[in-house]
C-alpha cells in the first residue's frame, strides 16, 4: 500500500572512542570550532538547534529523568568526567543522490557528546524539505545517509552535494568539511572497521527518525517492519521488503514496535533505528517532534552509550593475553565496576511512557544480556589467571623454603671462618663438600633474590606504563 510522507525529521549518532587525557583539550577545541557547552541552565539553547519553529523545553528534559541521572547528563561545567554535549547549529541545505533520486535536506546541527570512559558520539541532526515523499523514498534516504562508507556494490554511488562542496560519502561530508579536527584525537584500534572502531554496528550510523505521512493514513504492519529494518528500495528502485512471510513480519512487529499511541503513532525499535510513524496533522504533532528530539534523544543516547560501553569492554577482553595481560584483567574489572556504580541503571527515566521505551530499548540492544555475560566473563577469567597466579607464587614459595632450610642447616656453619673478614678465593679449592654446597647454596640463593627483585620492579614498571598508555597517554 502507498504512503506519503510529509514532514521529516532526523537524527544520526555515530560512535567514537577518544583519548581520555586528551578529554579537556577537545572540549577548548570544540568551544574554538564554534560548538557550545550544552546545559540546561541555557535556555536560549531551547531553539537553537532544531530547525524553524521547534522548541524543546530544557524544564521537561529535567522532569524526564531521575535526579541521579540528570545530574550525569547534564553537568554545569565542563570540569567533570560526565556527559559533555557540545552543539553547533548550520541550517545548511543540501542534496544526497543516489542511483536513482536525489533527497534534498536541510542539516540543522551537529553534537559531540563526549561520554564517560573516553567513548563519544557524533549526532547529526536534520530534516528533509517539506516536499511530500514516498514511505520508500524517505526509508531509501534514511539506509544511504546512516552508511559511513559504502562497501557493498549495491550502496555504491551515493553523494553529497552542497554550495561549498560535493561528497562520495557521509564520513566525507562529517570529517572533510564539519568536523575536520576530530580525527587527530580519535583512538583507532587498528580493525578492518572505519575509523577502526571495533564496536560500531557494520560502519552504520544508528538512525533515529520522526516521520509524519498524511493525515489519517492506514499505516500497516509492512511499513513498521521496513522501518524496523530500515528497508526503503531494491537495486532497481523498487520498494522493498526483507521478508515475505506475514507471519514473521507480524512476530516481529509485536516485538520491536511501542503501540501506546496506536492507530494515530507508533515507535518501532530494532538495532539499526529507533523510528516514530504518525499520521496525525503537523499542526497537532509539533510537541511530539519537540519531545523527541528532547527527552527521547536523551533515552536512546543514554541506552546507546550503554551498548557501546559493553561492546567496548567485550572487544578488550577478547584480546586479552592468556599468559601476559593479568594486569589487564584487573583494569577491566575496575572500569566495569565503575561503570555500573556511577551510570549503569536500571530506571533512567521518571515518566511511565518514557519507561517504557526504555524498557524497549534494553530488550532490543540486550544491554542486560551483555551486561552479565561481560562481567561473568571477566570474573570468571580473573578466577582462572589467579589460580595460575597462585600455582606459582606457591612453586617459588617452595623453592624459597628449601633455600632457607638449607641455608639454615649449612650457610653459617661451615664456611663462616672463611668469610669472616677478608675472603682469600683461592682457597676455595680446597672446600670440602658440605662448605662447596653452603657456597653454591647462598650464592644461587643471592642471584635468585637479586632476579626476583628486578623482575618485580620491571613488572610493575610495565604494568604502570601500559595503564598509563591505555588511559590514553600517549
């Protein structure tokens, strides 16, 4: 069935890590590039960055969430290990074109969240020109915008085009021209990812969108399942659906899609994109955009940053080192315990939709899930490496004991005459097998506590400075 989509309204967040000693001077060269702090104290902020005549309330973004939680989203000052939003408003038109269409869209601003623990993410935000689109059409934008770099022979082709420049990709367009300086302070962990960010979702953006077709319109189960899916056309420029099975495409619906405000909107939810549906007039839904690019924004980044943290942690201790990186282990257990005791919640948000939402989106990004499975998994590897820690302090605690009972049996019985004031070494010769056996015994035991002591000391020489190069002092 043929929808038609009126208005548009668009979010994209990208992932990134960043170096954490690095986190105060990114925040002076964000204020240089023109981005500002965000807080709520700013209410002139309220309608600076969301395109012409849409207002969120700075006051309901502080109701939304619990008091504990507020106060991590939105600091004061930028003196703090917290959330740092750091917003620049463009209003810059411009035209994505493809195979088969061109998608005109105004990009209204851009964020740089710098989140805990050195991740951040990149959100743009913008809204296609009011010109009345097809469902496929507006679907077709969202898939080709959300693609960093277009691997597949299918997603090839696809451009940007402005007044100052023309772009073959998003990242192009997002680090050629609006963000240039940001790549000098991003960590690449060396993997066959773009920006070799190991926890971004197939070199996707996550899409967020709010789409408003015409008034009344029949919105069916098909049209939530391709947003889900974020299926807008095929290589021929058809409309298309990644199932033909009514019933996995009902199964699947029931899942993914919040029906509170069924039949006039609903929000369907998947790994890809969280999407709002409506076919209520603009004039009607206009606090309904306001609020999701208010508070709702701030529920998918929290439940977003959340993903992006376990992620993170997973992919560090896969390449832990089984015999090497017990140090390692500790580091991870620490920031996982850090982690859930300074922002990990389970209840964000105050209001009962918002909840409900918020239920959605950690049964869809299985932040539970993974929550536990990565911290059994570190507990249970830092039971195994301290059992091997243990099976060796206890073989060199025996050969310690058996140097001390011989020591004590031998060293100063025997030999003492000799060693008392000057030792003449030419008469060692003429030892006899008990003095030879004090002589070997305290001189191996002397060697032995000399390696010991610099082994301990370059151990924890190198330990402090791979902490100190993992915290990103580099």
């Amino acid at each position: 069935m043929t929808l038609t989509i009126e208005h548009a309204y668009m979010t994209f967040l990208f992932p990134f890590a960043y170096h954490t000693k690095s986190r105060e001077e990114l925040s002076e060269q964000l204020e240089n590039e023109r981005f500002t702090f965000f807080t709520l104290q700013d209410k002139e902020l309220e309608n600076a960055y969301y395109g012409e005549g849409i207002t969120v309330s700075h006051e309901e973004i502080a109701q939304f969430f619990y008091p504990f939680v507020e106060d991590k989203l939105f600091p004061a000052k930028t003196h703090t290990q917290d959330f740092l939003r750091f917003s620049k408003a463009f209003n810059i038109t411009g035209h994505l074109q493809s195979k088969h269409e061109i998608f005109p869209y105004e990009l209204l601003s851009i964020d740089i969240t710098l989140c805990p623990f050195g991740n951040g993410v990149i959100t743009t935000r913008l809204k296609m020109t009011d010109e009345i689109r097809d469902f496929s059409d507006v679907v077709n934008f969202i898939h080709f915008f959300r693609i960093l770099e277009a691997k597949l022979d299918e997603e090839k082709g696809t451009s940007h085009h402005f007044a100052f420049g023309q772009y073959p990709s998003t990242s192009n367009l997002l680090f050629q021209y609006f963000l240039p300086f940001l790549e000098d302070y991003l960590i690449d962990y060396k993997t066959n990812t773009f920006g070799g960010l190991p926890f971004s979702e197939d070199e996707r953006m996550l899409a967020s969108a709010y789409l408003l077709c015409e008034e009344n319109a029949e919105i069916l189960d098909e049209h939530l399942f391709r947003l889900g899916q974020v299926d807008g056309k095929n290589t021929d420029g058809q409309p298309f659906i990644s199932s033909t099975n009514p019933d996995y495409i009902a199964d699947y619906v029931a899942e993914h899609t919040h029906m509170r405000w069924a039949p006039t909107s609903y929000i369907v939810t998947s790994t890809q994109a969280q999407i709002t549906i409506s076919n209520r007039p603009f004039s009607h839904s206009i606090r309904d955009i306001e609020k999701f690019l208010g508070k709702y924004y701030y529920n998918l980044l929290i439940h977003y940053f959340y993903k992006m943290m376990l992620l993170k942690v997973s992919f560090e201790h896969s390449e832990i080192s089984w015999n090497k990186d017990k140090f390692v282990v500790d580091d991870l257990i620490e920031l996982i315990t850090r982690f859930s005791s300074h922002y990990y919640f389970d209840e964000v948000v105050v209001r009962s939709e918002g909840k409900e939402i918020s239920h959605m989106l950690r049964k869809i990004f299985r932040i539970q899930e993974n929550y536990l499975e990565t911290k059994t998994t570190l507990d249970n590897l830092y039971r195994a490496l301290e059992d091997r820690s243990v099976n060796r302090n206890n073989k060199l605690l025996f050969i310690l004991t058996v140097f001390t009972v011989v020591s004590g049996i031998y060293g100063m019985n025997l030999v003492i005459e000799e060693w008392n004031g000057q030792i003449h070494w030419s008469n060692i010769w003429q030892f006899s097998f008990f003095e030879w056996l004090a002589l070997l015994t305290a001189l191996s035991g002397i060697t032995l506590s000399f390696i010991l002591i610099c082994y301990s000391t370059f151990t924890v020489l190198r330990n402090h400075l791979r902490r100190y190069k993992r915290n990103g002092h580099k």
